[in-house]
C-alpha cells in the first residue's frame, strides 16, 4: 500500500511538472518560431528590417554621443584649462593646415 501512495505521488508531481512544462511552452510561443523558421523569406524580410533599424538607431545615437562630446568640449576648452586649451589649440592647428592644402 505504502508503494502504492509514493508511486501515485510521484505520477501526480510529474502531471503538475508536466503541465507547468506545457504552459511555459505555450507562454514562450515556440509555434510561432517554427512558423516563421518555416518561411524564410518572411524571416529575412524580419532580419533584413531589423538590420535597418538597428543601423538607423546606431547613427543617430553616435550623432547625438558625437554632439554631446563636442559641446563638452567647446566648454571645457572656453573654461581655457592649460593641457585641454592646448589640447583644442593642437586639434584646430592640425584643421587649419589640412584645409590650406591645395586638393
């Protein structure tokens, strides 16, 4: 009897595993997956756009990080600090002469 009760609780443990196992499937939409693995050109046309977005977003947040940086830079260089002044002054040297060059 005592075999009996242990092996009814343990079927009763794996039917409760089993049915959280089944929920989180569902939950984390693997037929969905398999549908679009199964149609690859919707899966490229989704990889394709994603690749465009991400792009787009890494130009405008390295323009907005660039931006930023400059601004700091222009203050700090007006707060006229010996290293960063000469800093600034060495960059502007190096402009200038790359802009008198003749193409």
């Amino acid at each position: 009897m005592a075999m009996a009760e242990g092996n009814q609780s343990l079927v009763d443990r794996l039917g409760h595993r089993m049915a959280e196992l089944s929920s989180r499937l569902e939950n984390s939409s693997i037929a969905e997956y398999v549908a679009l693995y199964r149609r690859p050109w919707r899966l490229f046309y989704f990889q394709f756009m994603s690749g465009i977005f991400r792009g787009f977003g890494i130009a405008v947040g390295f323009t907005a990080i660039g931006a930023l940086f400059l601004y700091v830079l222009g203050k700090v260089a007006a707060l006229n600090l010996p290293v960063i002044g000469h800093f600034v002054a060495e960059i502007a040297r190096i402009v200038e002469m790359e802009l008198s060059i003749p193409p």
